[in-house]
C-alpha cells in the first residue's frame, strides 16, 4: 500500500468537488455548500489562484485533500497558512492520511519561513480533535470566531 501526497492539479476539480460534499456531509453542513465544481476550479486553477490544495492518493485513489492558503500574522510579521479544510474519506481513515496532509503543509511551512499553521475544527468532532491533540495543535480557545455573510453583509457593504 503506498501514500501519494501531491499538489492538486486542473484534473482533479471533480474528486476535489466531491470531497468537499462528503465533508459537508459529515458536518452536517451540506446544506450550505452552494459551490459548483466550476466555482472550485475556477479558484484553485483559474489565472491567479488564491487557494491552493493538496490531493492523498492511496495505491493511485483519491482518499483525502487538504484546502489552504496563506494568511498574514500582524504580530509576527510573516505570512502562514490556513487549512480551509481537510478531509478523507471513511475508507481511508486510520492509515495515517491526515497527518500526512498536515505533515506536507507544515513542511510547507518550515521551508517558507512561514509562523505558523492554523485551522478551526468543530467542538464536536472528536476523532479530529485527538489527532490535533496528538500532533501538537493547541485549541485557541480564547479566541470567538466572527463571521458577516449574507444579508448582513450587503448590508455592511453599503453603509456609509
């Protein structure tokens, strides 16, 4: 059995498209993905992506991917990455996919000078939690995810 980790390519929009259902799926969110397979084509290999992803292929299968892209610490002074997301199929789980997902990107890191790698993860997904736990990740609880979408953000956009 081999693990096959390498930068996604135009090829692959529609195993990347059908990741990110399956995750939206195992959220419990899928009722928010209004993304098409062209949108996340268009972002990650149109003229001038600014998100990237990784593909884990297992004995030549797709079998996970991870979305980032480089995000900016006012404190530290430097670029680093954000994991938008990362996921791998139930089959494939437990083969050490994940971590080599999250190896490749801090590799990424180390050899940019980058400060750091960060991503949220949901309070309830334990099994993802127990991974972070295991690889160093700290939660950064006092911190409070904002988010303006929508409505709201229309509206914001046009105050004055």
């Amino acid at each position: 059995m081999s693990l096959v980790i390498r930068k996604a390519e135009e090829r692959d929009a529609p195993a990347i498209f059908s990741f990110i259902r399956d995750l939206a799926e195992y959220e419990r969110l899928a009722h928010e993905v209004d993304a098409t397979q062209a949108d996340i084509a268009k972002a990650l290999f149109g003229p001038d992506p600014r998100v990237f992803a990784e593909i884990a292929e297992w004995d030549g299968e797709p079998a996970g991917f991870a979305i980032w892209f480089y995000n900016f610490s006012t404190f530290r002074g430097r670029h680093g990455i954000y994991l938008e997301d990362l996921f791998v199929r139930p089959a494939f789980r437990s083969r050490g996919i994940g971590s080599a997902l999250l190896r490749r990107l801090a590799r990424r890191c180390v050899d940019e000078g980058l400060a750091r790698l960060e991503w949220w993860v949901l309070d309830w997904n334990e099994p993802a939690l127990r991974v972070y736990r295991s690889i160093g990740a700290v939660p950064m609880d006092e911190w409070t995810v904002q988010r303006v979408t929508g409505d709201a953000l229309r509206r914001l956009a046009e105050e004055p």
